[in-house]
C-alpha cells in the first residue's frame, strides 16, 4: 500500500502540471488575439492552415454551445477522425466540417420569425 510520501509527491507533480494552465502558466489560455496569431504565423505553413481552421472549429463550438446547440453526432465523429489523417489532409477536412455548422446557421436563420 502507498505511504502518505508518495501520494504527496503524486498530488505535488500533479499540482505542477495542472499549474501550467492557470494563467501565466507555460500553457494557459491566450487571451490577446494578437499573441495567438504571432504563434500561429510562427507555424510551418501546413500546420498553420489547420491551426486556423481548427480555430475556426472552435469559434463555431462556442456559437452552438451559447444557443445550447448541439453540433451532432455526425460532426463530432468528424472532428475525431482528424488527427488520424496526413497533415496535408487535415485542413481541408476541418474546413469542410466548418462549412456543415456555418449552414446549419444560415438555415436555421431561414427558419426564425424573421420571415414572413
């Protein structure tokens, strides 16, 4: 059984990972846009294509989750299989996954009581 020691390290190891995303911390959020697109130019150029799109992705996530929409389970099972493709692929792929949510929105404002 474990001693009171070596959960303390574990809990301290895990306090000091868990610190790099506070704020300040190595991987803490940039709040500063201008910051985030210095690091995303500093990007080799096919990395920064997805890096944008996946911005993009993510700026569309938090659309859906402020009208607390779902993006669907089609999409979500897109966006998973990503990662598994060649980088040259990625972009593209996310970048078709954007265009899906952007006209989900264009036709649901088809539908609100703006029409007549």
């Amino acid at each position: 059984m474990p001693d009171k020691k070596f959960h303390r390290t574990v809990l301290d190891e895990l306090d000091q990972v868990f610190n790099q995303f506070q704020p300040g911390g190595k991987l803490a959020p940039i709040e500063d846009r201008f910051e985030y697109e210095k690091g995303i130019e500093a990007l080799p150029p096919e990395e920064r294509e997805v890096v944008r799109e996946l911005t993009n992705f993510a700026d569309l996530c938090k659309y859906f989750s402020e009208r607390k929409q779902k993006l669907g389970s089609e999409v979500v099972a897109a966006i998973a299989q990503v990662h598994k493709l060649p980088i040259a692929e990625r972009a593209a792929s996310v970048r078709e996954i954007n265009q899906k949510l952007i006209e989900r929105i264009h036709d649901a404002g088809q539908d609100t009581q703006f029409r007549n």
